[in-house]
C-alpha cells in the first residue's frame, strides 16, 4: 500500500571492494555498498510529471550537475505547454562544504547543514504505514 504522494522504486544495491588509506601507510579494504540508476529514476519521473502538468514548482535535493539535462528537458515542455513550472535545488551548506552551487539551470535553495540533516525522512517506505 503506498502512501499518498510517496512512490517506491527497488533498485539493487552492489557491493564494491573500496581501498582505504588509514594512518601510518596501512590500508584497509572493505566492500562498500552502492547504489545504481537512483538519478536517471528520479530523472524520468521529473520529466514525465512535468509532461503530465502535476506539478508546477519541483525541488530536488541534491547538486548532482547530471540533473541539469533533465532541467532543461522540463524547461522546455513547459514553453511548450504554454506554463510556469520552477525547478530548484536545494542542498546542504557548512564551513566544512566545499561546493556551494545547485543543479545548473535551477534555482539553488542552499539550507544549513544541521537544519538539512534535521529533515532527513527515515521512513522505511518498503514497509506498510498504519
């Protein structure tokens, strides 16, 4: 049962030995999980609701540059529709962040980090909702 304006994709996870160089020239090596096809996902679905006019503003939140194709694919259907539809990109900040730009072609919504982390959704959506 999905829950209204939540939709799951399953996507694998791979494991993948990772090399890392620890104090006094050791190294440990270990399988690090990760994730495939997460972005082209999120992509597509951007795409096809700006066709389908079910949104009019679209935050990702994320500064992954690979989203900016998708931007100007949305830019475009909507001139072509004849409406107003926003993208923005919102993205953690801090002393420590070192890049301090949004997605290319939206508008960047830059949020502190400890507030950025305070909105973090732990919800397992793989699991029903009461």
């Amino acid at each position: 049962m999905a829950r209204r304006g939540v939709r799951v994709f399953k996507r694998e996870i791979r494991y993948r030995d990772q090399t890392i160089k620890l104090g006094g020239g050791t190294t440990l090596t270990r399988p690090v999980a990760q994730e495939k096809g997460v972005d082209v996902r999120i992509a597509i679905e951007l795409i096809r609701y700006a066709f389908s006019e079910e949104y009019d503003v679209g935050l990702i939140f994320s500064q992954d540059q690979d989203f900016s194709e998708a931007v100007g694919e949305i830019k475009r259907i909507a001139e072509k529709q004849k409406r107003w539809v926003k993208v923005a990109s919102a993205f953690p900040v801090s002393a420590t962040c070192r890049n301090r730009r949004g997605i290319n072609g939206t508008d960047w919504i830059p949020i502190e980090r400890e507030l950025y982390d305070q909105c973090r959704d732990e919800t397992d959506y793989r699991k029903p909702q009461l």
